[in-house]
C-alpha cells in the first residue's frame, strides 16, 4: 500500500462511512470519538493560543488498527469539542505504518508535537523513531525528520509514547520502552532545543527495585507534580500502562492496566524514585493510555481512552466505528492519595433537574434519561441497595451501580449491555455508613465518581434503544438523596 495516499484512503473512507455512523444509536453526545473508524489513545494534549487541543490514535479506513493517522479537535471548555483537520498522517518513511502516540508542549510560541513513527518490514520486524511537528498556528505542521533515530543498547525496537515537559530551560522526555528480557521499563531523555535529544538512563521499570516482575511492556507513561492539598508538599507521579500483569482478585482485571506511582524524579541519576504501591487509576471496563496537562487555571486534566486493547468486540463495529475518550478530570493529591474529579465546567450542561429524597426498602422509578448526570447520597447503609441505569420495561437491558453489603464492595454491572463482554468490576470500600456516587451518563458510556474522587469507574455500556428507567433500590430501609440533571 502506498504511504503517499494515505490522505485520500481517509478522505474515501470517511465520505463512504460517514452517513453510516452518524446515525448510529450508540454515537456520544459529550465524548470525544471518531468521524468514523477506531480511535485510540488521547495524544498532545496541550493549550495553545487560547484552545484546548486534544489529538488522538485515529484509524479512518476501518474499526480496528491497523492504521494510526492523528485527529485533531480543539475546544473552549473541554465539553464542546470542534473537529479540525487531520494533524498527522502515515505518510512520510519514517511513519509510514503509524503515527503512534506523543505528547505535546507550547514552546517559543509554538505548538510542538513529539510523538513515535513506526515501521515494519515485510517480515513484521519494527523500526521506532521519535519525531517532532510543530505549528505556529496550532492546525497546520511541519514535520521534522526522526529526532530520536537508534534505541539504547540492551533494547527491543518496543519504545514508544514520548512524554514531552519544560524544566528550568530544558527539555525531558519520558518513554514506554521493552529490554531485551521482555521486561516493560521507563527512559529519560533531555534537549536543549526539543530537535536534538540525549538519552540519560532508564527511571522505573519490571524488576527494578522496588519493583518485581511487572509487565513486559509499559505504554503511554506521563509524568507531572502535583501540591498535596494538605502537607504542602510537593508530589511527583508517574503514570503508566503496563502490559502484561496478572489479575489479583478485584485487581488488574482489564486485559491491561493503568495506574500511578508517587515518588521523586532524581535527574541526575537519573531514577524515578517510586515511594508508593501501584494505584489502579480507574476501576472500570474501559479505561487505558491516558494523557494530562496543565491548564491556564492551574489545574492538571486527565483524560483516558474509554477501550482497553484486544478488548474490542462492541456491537458499534457493524456500523463502522469504535471508541471514544473519557470525559476530563482534574487530578489532585490529598494526604499522599490522588483524588478525580469531574471537571467544574460540567455543571454546564446540567438542564431540566429533578429531585428524590426519600427513605426506600424495595425497587422505585425515580425517572427516565438517556444523557444526564446524577449525585446520589445513600446514608443508613445496611443491606445491598444500588441503583439500575438505562433500564428498559422488563429489565432485560439496564447497568447497574451496586454495593454488596456482605462484601463491602461497589460493583459495576454490565451483564445486560450489547457487548459481548459482560463481566462485572468492582472495589472493596469496607464498613461505610454513607456514600456518595456521581455518575455521568451519555448514550454508550458510564463514568461513576465514587466518594468525592476517591474511586472511578469508566465503562462503555450498549443498552437496547428502548431502554432510559433510572431506578433505585435497597433490600432493607435506606435513606437515599438524589439530584439528576438532564444534559442540555
């Protein structure tokens, strides 16, 4: 296949598939997804002249990936999301099988992209480079020639992903990378100009004090600092999606992972210095690869690809496209943990508001959407209670939010969705008396905020088309307050 066409193979593929997805049932209100085809992981999310620019994995030609381009969409409030044209195609020799993932930076006036070209011989055999496009007007870019050109010795032609950040005059870059042990592990790299680039050393990794075997591949790593809202401290993360973990119990239940350490980036040695267990960011079906930035507010923004790899069999593929990102959130530490929160912007879409205060010991109707947004406050608790979401008139279509009392665990059901993977997630919470879930609905998703951002689930849900009952329920007598919000 020609690289040189790959602008016209999109361009095709999009005017023969468009009309077919638009009128899809399941298509997002408020998310993020493709025209048409597989998206993937968020890239380059930055700020620049005034815009919020987030970039993402994009396949036009068809729902899966066999080809990565990167789409553009820009907006004012993170919400309301503007589609721009393609920023980058597979169409240079050194990006010819994929444009895959990177970050980006505002520099010099300038929106800089730093992402990895991939190439594959006739026998599958990968070449990776490291590749900078920059734009004065945050649409159009020039691409440079591969920055980062030969891999470290002692490793797999598996590195990828750059993290791209500014300190005191320097430029860093953390990548994904694989040894030759199949281990999954972090490098650092620094720049003086962002074009020309040196490697200082491996940071984290599997089998890496104080780490044992823990993956073979670590994708997508972020790394930022956070103030811990009450030592006053200052807090380094590093976020990462490893490849390769084994499920233990309630942990680690998605074909792949994504998750923090806490610790301290010593740049001279350099290593990350990781002073915490790995924290499963999102405890859902549907969450990998994430990207954040800080805002002109001050406020660092995550935001996730709602798919997991090979995870993928969703009945929006017979119309011709796949995936969306997650809503944003605003990430912060507490006491040593890291908090998520809905983003304030969204009480902007908040519309027509309805409210249920009652005590209740049995099933009751509380209303009916298809997109909203509703903050439910149980207290009393003592026997299982929860709540059916997306329900329809004989329950054989619904998602639902759960608290096992016996197990003292929050379970998120979806056995009764399109998709072909029913199973449930879930997160032990312990002896609680009260609690508080906000939960954000669109037309094939659920994100719930559990206790103030303590914990969140992200699922892609497919109810039948019929189905929009909100109903509550509680063995035993509960007392329940809740506010709904219908999306404007």
């Amino acid at each position: 296949m020609d690289y040189k066409l790959a602008k016209e193979r999109e361009e095709k593929s999009i005017k023969e598939k468009q009309k077919i997805v638009d009128n899809d049932f399941w298509r997002q209100k408020y998310h993020i997804q493709g025209i048409v085809g597989l998206i993937n992981d968020p890239n380059g999310f930055s700020q620049f002249s005034g815009k919020y620019h987030m970039f993402y994995q994009w396949n036009p030609l068809k729902p899966d990936h066999t080809a990565k381009y990167w789409a553009h969409s820009v907006s004012d409030d993170l919400l309301n999301w503007e589609r721009k044209s393609t920023a980058l195609r597979p169409d240079t020799w050194y990006s010819k099988n994929g444009v895959y993932s990177g970050s980006g930076i505002v520099a010099n006036e300038k929106l800089y992209l730093f992402y990895t070209g991939n190439v594959k011989d006739e026998n599958g055999n990968r070449e990776s480079y490291q590749c900078i496009a920059v734009s004065e007007d945050g649409e159009n870019f020039e691409r440079w020639e591969p920055s980062i050109v030969n891999q470290p010795d002692g490793y797999t032609r598996h590195i990828r992903d750059p993290k791209i950040w500014e300190k005191d005059g320097e430029y860093f870059s953390i990548l994904g990378i694989q040894n030759d042990k199949l281990e999954g592990k972090t490098v650092l790299y620094k720049s003086k100009n962002i074009k020309d680039w040196k490697f200082l050393g491996e940071i984290a990794g599997a089998n890496k004090a104080p780490l044992g075997n823990f993956g073979y591949m670590w994708e997508c790593p972020d790394y930022f600092q956070l103030k811990d809202e009450k030592t006053g401290e200052i807090v380094d993360l590093l976020v990462i999606s490893p490849q390769g973990l084994k499920a233990e119990g309630d942990l680690y239940n998605n074909k792949y992972q994504t998750g923090y350490f806490i610790g301290k980036l010593n740049y001279e040695k350099p290593e990350f210095e990781i002073s915490s267990k790995f924290v499963e960011l999102d405890r859902g079906n549907d969450f990998y690869a994430p990207q954040s930035m800080q805002d002109d507010k001050g406020r660092r923004i995550i935001i996730g690809w709602m798919g997991i790899p090979e995870e993928e069999d969703f009945p929006t593929l017979k119309n011709e496209w796949i995936h969306c990102l997650t809503l944003p959130r605003e990430l912060k530490v507490i006491d040593g943990r890291l908090y998520q929160y809905p983003i304030s912007e969204m009480e902007n879409l908040r519309g027509e508001r309805i409210e249920f205060n009652a005590s209740v010991n049995d099933e009751v109707e509380i209303g009916t959407g298809v997109t909203y947004e509703l903050i439910a406050k149980f207290k009393n608790i003592n026997s299982d209670f929860g709540l059916k979401l997306r329900a329809n008139e004989n329950r054989s279509s619904e998602t639902e939010v759960k608290f096992d009392f016996n197990s003292k665990k929050l379970v998120l059901d979806r056995s009764k969705g399109e998709q072909t993977d029913k199973r449930d997630r879930k997160v032990f919470l312990g002896e609680i008396n009260e609690l508080e879930l906000r939960i954000f609905v669109d037309k094939s998703s659920i994100e719930v905020f559990v206790n103030d951002g303590e914990e969140v689930f992200s699922s892609r849900i497919f109810p039948k088309i019929n189905a929009d009952k909100i109903i509550l329920f509680s063995e035993k007598s509960i007392n329940v307050n809740i506010e709904k919000w219908e999306w404007k």
